[in-house]
C-alpha cells in the first residue's frame, strides 16, 4: 500500500521545492508572529472575547 501511495512522487525536482516553499512559509509566520511590537496587539486582542458590550 506503501508503494502505491509513493509511486506518484516520482518527481523529486517538484517535491523539494514544495518542501522548501512549505518551510520558507512555516518560517515567515513564525517571524509574522514573533515580530517587534506585536506583543500588544495579541494582548488586545485576547481580551476582546471578555470584554462587555458597550453599546
């Protein structure tokens, strides 16, 4: 069952460079998330839920 699965990733060229797009992607919303001054922003926004509505 293995091989059957495998037998469509024969083309190594288009299979690395969707590895490396999915890490160059992983690794850019780390940095997305970690950025300088996006601490606040994620306080804000985990207090939005507990807030009362004021209208």
């Amino acid at each position: 069952m293995k091989q059957e699965g495998l037998k469509f990733f024969s083309d190594i060229y288009l299979t690395n460079t969707a590895l490396v797009l999915f890490f160059l992607v992983f690794l850019g919303v780390g940095f997305w998330v970690f950025r300088s001054g996006s601490k606040e922003h994620y306080k804000h926004m985990s207090q939005l839920p507990l807030k009362k509505d004021e209208s």
